[in-house]
C-alpha cells in the first residue's frame, strides 16, 4: 500500500466511524448539521476540490464533479427539509462519498496489484554481475562493467549483459525473454543474451555490450514505455467521457426542472421539487464512467502483459489494436521465412583457389550484419584479421566492396556487377549467388543456399486460420530460390530482385487505408520497411538493434509461429475491451432509467457502479492468460 492508500484507508474508517456514533448520539440543530458536515468533508474534500479544479481549469465534466454535485445537492435537499420542519438526512451524501472512496481504493489497490503481477512475470531485471578480481569474485552492478570485461555466472543467475562464453557449458532458460520453455544448450564462443538463466555450469562471459544496450535493458525500455502509447479504444473512452458528462449533467438537470414544471403547468399537481431533485442527483451518481476509464488501460495492460510472457513485445496498446485488424502479411524472406544461416553449396569458375576466395569473401564482409556475411564468415573458419581489411562499403540489397591487402574486392549479386560493369559468368545452381571480382576482374561465385525454418510451414497455416487473406513474401532474392520458397510454403504471391527501396513501394502500393498491413522482417536491410507498414513486426530481436527501433512489434525468438499467437492475444484483448464497453454501458443505461423512474436510490447506484467497475477489472486479468501456444 502507498502513502496515498493509506491515507484514503484512514479517512474512510474515520468517516465510517463517526457516521455510526452520529446515529447514536442524541444532537440536533445546527450542531447535529455541523457533525456531518465535518464528517462529509473528512471523507470527501479531495473530490470537491479536484471538481472545482476542473471548473477551474475549464475541464469541468469529470465524475469528481458528478459526484461533488450529487452529494451537495443531497445536503442542500437535507436542509430543504429542516427548513419546513423535518429532519434532514445528511447520511446519504456522506454514505455516497464513502462507497465512491472504498470503490477508488479497492481499484487503486487492484491496478497496483496487476501491474506488479505484470511487471513480476517479465522480471527479467538483474540485479548484478559477478566480476572476478585477483582471484576473488566480487558482485558489481552491472551498469559499472565496461565492454570485453569477463564475467561469471553460476548455475541458477541470471545473465545481467549480453557476452559471448569463453569458458564453460551450460543450459540457459529464455522463457521470460522469449516464451520459450525448452532450455537452450550453449557452449564455448556462443553468444548469450542478458536476461536467460544459467540453469547448470558455471559460464565465463566476456560481455560485448554495456549493461545499458544489452537486450534486458532493451526489453525493459520497451515495456515500459509501451503503456504510454495509447489506443483508439482508450482515446475513445477520454474522447467518450467529454461528451457523456456534459450530456449527463443536463440530463439530471432536465429531470430535476422539467418534470416538476410540467406537473404544475399542466397537470395542475403539487410539483414533488425535493422528489426530482433527488432523482436527478441519482442520476448523476449513476452514470459515473468509472468503470470504463479504468478497465480498459487495464485490459490493454494485461494484453500486453500477455504477449511479452509468450515472447512478443508489443510497443503499445494502439499496436495491440491495429494487430488484431491485419488483413495482409507481407513476408521478408531471408532470416524471417528462412534460417538466414547460408550453407556454402559450390563454387564455380573461379580464376583463385577455392580457400582464397572464401577468404576474401570472409573479409569483405567482416563488418556486415547481413546473414549472407555472417554464413560467409563461418564458411572461412579462421579468425578474421581485420587489419588487413579497409574502406568497407555495404551497399543495401547488393552486397558488399572492401579493400583488402591492397586489392579491391566486390562480392555480391548480379546488380552490384552490373554497377560496376563486371561481367558475370550466370549459374545454374540452385541457390543464391555471390559474384565475386578482385580489381574489377571477375574472380568466380560461390553458391550458397538457406533452408526454410521447419516453423513456417505451420507459421502460414496458421495465418490462414485466422482469416489473414492476403500472404506475400518480398525478396531481394533471384527469382528462382523465391519462387521455391514461396511455393513449399503455398503463399500465393512474391516479388523477388527488389533493392531494399522496392519493398517500401511494394507496401507502399499495398496501404490503401482500409487493409491493414502487416510487414514482417528481420530488421536486416528492412527497417524502412518496418516502419512504413501499418504494423512492423520484427524478427530476430535476439540481435539486431536495428529491428527493436523500427518494429511496432518484436518476436524475441524469431519464431514466425508467434505471429499467428500476436494476433490471437490481440483479438481475445481486443474483444474482452469491447465486453467491458458493452457491459458497462448497458447496466448504467439500465440503473440510469431505473433511477429516472425513481426505483434506483443513490445507495444503489453507489453500489451498482463500484460493482461494474470490480467486474469489469476482472474481466481485464483475462487477457492476461490470452496466448495459447
Ligand atoms: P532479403 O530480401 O531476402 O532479406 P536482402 O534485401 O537482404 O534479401 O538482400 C538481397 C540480395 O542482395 C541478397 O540475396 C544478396 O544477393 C545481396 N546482398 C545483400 N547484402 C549482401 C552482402 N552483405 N553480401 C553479399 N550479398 C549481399
Ligand atoms: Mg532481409
């Protein structure tokens, strides 16, 4: 409980108490007036200033002025009675602000509560790094360790930087980072990510980040920052609320004036003011739009909560909502359908040794992120001596030229030839190619092939379940490997040879405003992409800083199944929001004409909105459980 909490707790067990003794004690007159009015201002003088606040800072129509007016017009209609002889009730407006005071605090607790349920399930935060100095092992925090620093992490500690392991082998847990529940077997020289669990040995990790740009920290940022990105449904709600008070408002006043007037005028009775007038501040008790205003950030929060514990970060609730719209997925192929991982499949005509031009290859691409550089340099073997390797220029969807030991290495597809006026010599083989030329002399290709991740095949199907009509894969890719891929994995459409730029225009001609488009990639050569599409959904946030940016959403295991389960947590938060919306609307709509009609009191209408509210917050917690895997 915070200090506000408490605060709220202690005033409404004061005002409770003394609404008993009140009852009890033998007053009358102006002391016994006096009494509550004490009483009413101890339990509600914050709601009657933030009221008049709003009037002052011309944003009057919320339901701390709903109820300012409700409970002093049920005091003023107390001292209507006095005034010709009666006892006033003073209770009913005390008893409304204490129910509108419990029912505030039970929601405070609660969104407290579910946002530190939600932040525990992802706890992914360490605490700190294990250094070793002079022999001795010492804990530091780990925003003090620098890059290339060694550090230790004993079975059952978290991982607190992302490193490469020097020594030792061991099984990491990645659920909470990637939903993922099957350890991951790591041995020397692989490279681990901050936020896993050392499940047996003990690890040597030679960190390759700061603490500040490793994943968890990555991750962390996201996630927090995520709930501030509001939705068309909680827009909708604020937007909803300026319109609904003022109409509410007039509305009380219309039954307070207009039927008393009309009894008069025409039905020649008595007018019943006090009758009205109290049900006009029933009225306006009723129709408290609480429990809209907290449900629904709420169950968006728990949506989001939801993905993350399945492995899907998504950036904020408005993405949540256009996600659960997608009608057309466009694909990126390589590391998004495909492993990404290149397998050297041949080498032809080649003017150099084999191993040289593997060497080369290697070389060239020291510096690349690109999956086809990275296979390029496994194929090589040997350490990469980088001194040897200057003026590295990567152009985006070609390839890549680098001077190396004095000589001029291109090492590419066809168009970065071209460019250069190299000739080629084509191939026949399946598979992408790498032209290669030293000092603009064509020097040979080195075939090389992906495979399609064993998930995709079921990642499309399940697509198609859910009624995502339009599948297409983008490719920067010859047209033949695309052609097989697209057609092992049945998408009905692709376009192959694109230059980074094209696949923008590819989705660009694809946005009309009424389809919403999904791009997918791997945030490789794709970022503009990501972020022109509707939605970017990034794969591969295990590596590339790049991806995180520009993606709306992000799959931390490049998984593409996870897909179809971001769409399917959108659409159950999705339609728990709309639940909430319908549900609440309808019981106020329902107690709204009940205390017109003057069957509903104020102390049911306290109770059928605090009510609401508990439900509808409840309802929320579901989203919470919405992946299925
Ligand atoms: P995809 O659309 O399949 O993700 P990219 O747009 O990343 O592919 O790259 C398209 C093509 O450009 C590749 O198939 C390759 O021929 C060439 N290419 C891109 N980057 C490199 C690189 N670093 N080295 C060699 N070739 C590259
Ligand atoms: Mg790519």
């Amino acid at each position: 409980m915070n200090k506000k909490q408490k605060k709220t707790l202690i005033r409404i067990i004061i005002a409770a108490i003394l609404l008993i003794a009140l009852h009890f004690l033998p007053t009358g007159g102006l002391i016994r007036f006096i009494a509550y009015m004490i009483t009413y201002y101890i339990i509600g003088n914050d709601i009657i200033r933030k009221a008049i606040n709003g009037i002052k800072n011309h944003k009057p129509f919320d339901e701390s002025l709903l109820m300012a007016v409700a409970t002093l017009g049920a005091i003023a209609l107390a001292l209507y009675q006095e005034a010709h002889g009666l006892t006033g009730d003073y209770v009913e407006a005390i008893a409304v602000m204490l129910f509108y005071q419990i029912g505030e605090f039970f929601q405070s607790a609660a969104v407290a509560k579910s946002r530190k349920n939600i932040s525990e399930l992802m706890d992914i935060r360490p605490d700190y790094a294990n250094i070793e100095t002079a022999g001795e092992i010492k804990q530091v925090s780990p925003e003090e360790v620098s890059v290339g620093s060694v550090i230790l992490v004993k079975a059952g500690e978290k991982i607190p930087i992302d490193g490469i392991i020097i020594e030792g082998k061991s099984s990491l847990n990645t659920v909470a980072l990637t939903g993922e529940s099957v350890p991951r077997a790591v041995q020397l020289n692989d490279e681990v990510i901050s936020g896993s669990i050392n499940l047996s040995g003990l690890l040597k990790i030679k960190t390759t980040k700061n603490f500040g740009d490793s994943t968890v920290s990555k991750i962390l940022e996201l996630v927090e920052n995520a709930s501030s990105r509001k939705s068309k449904s909680e827009d909708f709600i604020s937007k909803f609320a300026r319109v609904y008070t003022p109409i509410v408002v007039f509305s009380a006043l219309a039954l307070a004036i207009l039927p008393p007037l009309i009894r008069i005028l025409f039905l020649n009775s008595p007018a019943l003011w006090s009758v009205w007038i109290y049900r006009a501040l029933t009225f306006l008790v009723i129709s408290c739009p609480c429990a809209l205003v907290v449900s629904i950030p709420l169950s968006f929060f728990a949506g989001l909560g939801g993905a993350s514990r399945a492995g899907i970060l998504i950036k904020g609730s408005n993405y949540l909502e256009t996600l659960s719209k997608v009608k057309t997925i466009v694909f990126d192929k390589t590391g998004t359908l495909t492993e990404g991982e290149f397998k050297v499949n041949a080498i032809h005509h080649n003017v150099i040794d084999e191993e040289k031009l593997i060497e080369y290859a290697a070389l060239a691409e020291s510096a690349s992120t690109h999956p086809i550089a990275i296979s390029l340099r496994k194929a090589y073997k040997k350490e990469i001596d980088r001194t040897r390797v200057s003026d590295i220029q990567e152009i985006s969807g070609n390839g890549v030229v680098a001077k190396i030991d004095d000589l001029e290495i291109i090492a590419g597809n066809e168009k970065l030839m071209a460019k250069f006026n190299i000739d080629t010599i084509a191939c026949h083989s399946a598979g992408t190619i790498i032209h290669i030329a030293i000092n603009r002399q064509y020097a040979g290709h080195i075939v090389i092939s992906d495979v399609i991740k064993p998930d995709s095949f079921k990642a499309i199907e399940n697509l198609k379940k859910l009624n995502i009509k339009n599948i297409i894969m983008l490719t920067g890719d010859l047209k033949k490997v695309a052609q097989s891929v697209a057609e092992k994995l049945k998408i009905d459409k692709f376009y192959s040879e694109l230059l980074p730029s094209d696949k923008v225009e590819k989705v660009e001609e694809l946005i009309d405003g009424k389809n919403i488009i999904a791009f997918v990639g791997d945030g490789i050569n794709d970022a503009p992409v990501l972020s022109r599409a509707d939605i970017g959904i990034a794969m591969g946030a295990m590596g590339s800083d790049a991806a995180i940016e520009a993606a709306d959403v992000v799959l931390m295991d490049d998984n593409p199944l996870k897909i179809a389960t971001a769409i399917k947590i959108s659409k159950k938060c999705l339609s728990i929001v709309k639940q909430n919306i319908w549900f609440a609307l309808g019981i106020k709509a329902l107690c709204l004409i009940l205390g017109a009609v003057g069957i509903a009191n104020m102390w049911l209408a306290v109770f059928a909105d605090v009510g609401v509210m508990i439900i509808c917050i409840l309802n929320s917690f579901r989203a919470l459980f919405a992946s299925t895997k």
